[in-house]
C-alpha cells in the first residue's frame, strides 16, 4: 500500500512511518524541514521536503496514495502574529484541494476531543473547523477522524513548578476526571485505521487512562519522589493572566483557558462519553510518570 504521512518524523508521525515502513508498505514523509530528509530515508521512507502553504506540493506528495494521513503541525502560541484560527483553516483547504486535485480516496484526519464542537471548545475550534472542511469532500472519499483526548506531555511545562512551588495547576477542579493519551496508542490507532478496510465518515476516540487531577498528581509526585506533590485549582482569570505573563499571544491564552474550562466543566467530553473507544490504550498514567520524572531529574 502507498501511504502518505504529513507531520514529519513529531511524536506520532516518527512511530507511525517506521511501524508502516515495517509491515512493507511504501511511505512519503512531508517535512518542511530539509534535514528530516536523511532521517526519513534511513527509515526506508521516501522524504518529500516542502511547505504546507503549497497546494501544489501537497498535491504531488499525494499522487498516487492509496490513503493519506493529515495533520496540522503545532503552531507557536508565542508568535503574537499567528492567527490560530487561520493557520487551521489555512491548512485545512490545501489539504482539501490537494486531495481534490489527486483524486484521493481514503483519508485519516489527526483531529481532536472537542472537534465536534463549534462553540466553547477554545483552541480546539481550528480542529473543528478541519473536521468541517474535509468532510465537506465528495461523498466517495472516505474519512476517518482521529480524536486523541489530552496528550501527557502537555504536562511537561509544569515540571518547574512541580520543583519550585510543589505543585501542578490549572482551573481544573481536583476531583474532576480527565482522559489522557499517549501518542504511542494515537499511532496505533491511526496503523489500525490506516491498514484496515474503512468508507464513509467515521469518527475514533482514542484515549490512555482516566483518572481525577488528584489522583494524577499521587502517581506523578511518587515518581519524582515527592510525595506531597499538589494539584492546584486557580480561576480562570488567574490561569488566563499566568499565560498572558508567561509570553503567549493573549488571544490564545483566553482560548486555551476556554478549553480547560470545557474540561473542567465537562462540555468537552459530552461527545467523547457517548462515542469511548472499545478498549483503553497501552500506555498508562504510571509509565508517563517515568517520562516526567527523567524531565524532572533534568531540569
């Protein structure tokens, strides 16, 4: 099978190409980064260096696929000049009429929790938006939309508070559930999708372990070896100010700060609770811990 990869060799797009390159299939890696290219072939890939911007890069990265898979790359919520909102679009209508132009028929779109939502899901309404513009494709072109719930490394930023101040926080309430995921389960998911017979539109929920705030900050505190590890509830004001000062574009920050509010007050997840994946993933709370505390001993 001939399949194209977009978001280079990041946290999924890396185990993805080799865990297909393995079961023999030929795989294009899209990176917008020229020293990817050595990497990628290493890998027994074939790399395909270009923009995102470029529709007709995309489109000839696309020729002859039997499935893609597209995703759109992290942007810099630090960069005050980014438009969020455009950025998805943006990527969203080239993917759309690169697929157009090739005649692809099989796509699996990296979306997220809360993509089904048009309103009070906060950054996420760019993944919503994807959702809309891809399934606004002939009927005949089949699509799967990939929801992973949170990822564990967002975690990662909060190491230096957990050595500083002893504590973890967000304007999520301690006893609140959240559903996290490890990229290492998204892949297999996305293998599953990819590898399998699939037509129509469909969507997949992925997720790792739930577990309350509470009971997260145990596992990670006792892998750090601090015990008495807290998880800190703050307003929303006070989460949407601490990310205004720590340098991120303060539409984002309100955005961001939307999204957690969702999760704290359940909103984000009303889809999710109806549609849960079959089975959890692999990866749990406890070996993300071990990541968390290396980054810890690090810092």
């Amino acid at each position: 099978m001939k399949i194209t990869v977009t978001g280079s060799l990041g946290h999924i797009g890396e185990p993805l190409t080799l865990a297909l390159v393995n079961e023999g299939h030929s795989v294009t890696v899209i990176s917008s980064n020229p020293e990817k290219q050595k990497t990628i072939e290493a890998m027994g890939a074939i790399s395909a260096i270009g923009s995102l911007e470029d529709v007709d890069f995309i489109a000839s990265s696309f020729s002859n696929a039997d499935v893609v898979y597209c995703m759109v790359p992290p942007a810099n919520y630090f960069d005050h000049s980014l438009d969020l909102l455009g950025y998805y679009r943006r990527l969203g209508n080239n993917y759309a009429q690169a697929i157009k132009q090739t005649g692809i028929k099989k796509v699996i779109n990296l979306s997220s929790i809360g993509g089904h939502m048009d309103k009070g899901n906060g950054i996420l309404l760019g993944a919503h938006h994807v959702e809309n513009i891809l399934n606004g494709l002939p009927s005949d072109v089949a699509i799967t939309h990939i929801r992973p719930t949170e990822f564990y490394y967002n975690l990662l930023p909060q190491i230096h508070s957990a050595k500083n101040n002893g504590f973890l926080a967000s304007n999520i309430g301690n006893d609140v559930v959240n559903s996290w995921v490890s990229p290492i389960d998204i892949t297999m998911a996305i293998k599953e999708e990819i590898t399998s017979p699939f037509a129509g539109r469909k969507v997949r929920y992925v997720a790792s372990e739930e577990i309350t705030y509470n009971d997260l900050v145990r596992v990670l505190g006792k892998a750090i070896g601090k015990p008495e590890l807290k998880w800190l509830a703050i307003t929303d004001e006070q989460m949407k100010e601490g990310l205004i000062s720590a340098g991120m574009k303060p539409e984002i920050a309100v955005g961001l700060t939307e999204m957690y509010a969702a999760i704290n007050s359940g909103l984000l997840y009303e889809d999710y609770n109806l549609h849960k994946p079959s089975v959890m993933g692999k990866v749990k709370v406890a070996d993300f811990a071990e990541d968390f505390a290396s980054a810890y001993n690090k810092l």
